[in-house]
C-alpha cells in the first residue's frame, strides 16, 4: 500500500466548521476533538480535492478533447464515480487533517498534568472573529452579527493518504494538480478566510508535488 502525506498550512484564519454553533456564544464552531484540538474531516479533505479535480476535468474536456478519457479514469480511480458498485470505488484513502503529531503529543500532555483544560488548548489554537453585513450606504444590518471561530493562520495540518492498489502515473499528475489548485477552505472561504497552501509528500517526507505536476503539465501542454 503506497502512502503519502499532505501538508496544509494557513495563509489566512479559517473555520473548519462542524455545522452548529454554540448556543449564545457561537454562530460557527470549529470542527475539535475531545481535548480541543482542530481537525479537518477526512470525507471533507477529500470532497474539496474531488472538487478542484471535476474543474480541472471540465477544463480538460474543453482544451484537451483528445486526453479526455485519459484523465477522466484518473479522476474515477481517485475520487470514485458517483453511484458506482465497489468495482468503481477510489483507490486513494484520505484521512482526517490534524496538528502535527508533536504539537498534539505536547498539548495532551499539558491536559493529563493538569496545566491547561481542553477549552484552553481550543482559545489557545483559535479566536474569535466577528461579522455584519451592511448596507448600500455602508451602515451595518439589524440583526445579522455572527460571531465565527477561526483556527489561527500559520498553524499546520497533515492527512495521510493511502493507495488501496497502486497508482498509474496519470493518477499521480492529476492527484499533484488537484493539490496546487487547492486554494481555499472552511467556512468563509469566498470572503477572504480560509487560504492554503497543501503540499504532497511522500513517506520519507520528501515534496513530490512539483514533480508531478511537471509530468501533468507537459502531458496537457500542446
């Protein structure tokens, strides 16, 4: 099984949301676990990337009619086809977006001795930004404060990614594309929240992503 890792880090603050609030408080949470730590789902990570991967296909059945088969499998063996039996599932595994192992190991530990509680690690990683929308003159709306968590710019996030059968090249180039056009995400991501930047790894930690992209970019290139 061939497994690879990718490095999300914020340019911008971001709400990984988890669809509710906090009654009073909280118009839009953070996704955290237990201990408050933020993460980012796994079945999310991977529809943002499914995502950036149908627009890049829509582009190439425009520019490229003549490739088009090609990567439309490529994408079918990454991401799935919708609807499809198990013969038509996704080879590529995605797993949750979490804060680097040792920055975990160091908060847990902080929170079994005591030092810090699971609301501190939360305030600690995040803050709290508030929004209203305004008027043609400029003048704030009645009634439409929310207030937002936001996870802090800079932090860093992994997810494994994990190959059930070996990768084709043409898997590779594309998955390297959807990675570069991975721009945004979380909640807010079409007001200016939520910049990234993802890179891909492999298992010695070595950057791959450049590399193949440079075979998809040649290969779409006329």
């Amino acid at each position: 099984m061939e497994k690879y890792r990718l490095r999300l880090t914020l340019l911008s603050d971001a709400t990984f949301g988890r669809g509710d609030g906090v009654a009073g408080l909280i118009d839009a949470e953070v996704q955290h676990d237990e201990s408050g730590l933020p993460f980012m789902n796994g079945r999310t990570l991977k529809g943002l990337l499914g995502a950036e991967c149908a627009d890049i296909l829509f582009g190439l059945s425009q520019a490229c009619k003549d490739q088009n088969a090609k990567w439309l499998m490529a994408g079918d063996r990454l991401f799935g086809r919708s609807g499809a039996a198990l013969e038509g599932g996704a080879i590529l595994r995605i797993g949750q977006a979490c804060l680097p192992a040792d920055l975990k190991q160091a908060l847990l530990c902080d929170i079994q001795n005591e030092l810090y509680t699971a609301a501190d690690v939360l305030d600690t990683l995040t803050a709290l930004r508030r929004q209203t929308a305004m008027d043609e003159w400029g003048v704030p709306k009645e009634n439409t404060l929310r207030t937002m968590r936001v996870i802090l710019r800079g932090s860093v996030f992994w997810a494994d990614l994990e190959f059930v059968e070996p990768p084709l090249e043409e898997d590779m180039a594309l998955l390297a594309a959807c990675i570069k056009a991975f721009r945004r995400a979380g909640t807010g991501r079409n007001r200016g929240r939520g910049r990234i930047s993802a890179e891909l790894l492999d298992e010695n930690g070595t950057p791959v992503t450049d590399n193949w992209f440079d075979q998809f970019r040649k290969a779409v290139l006329p």
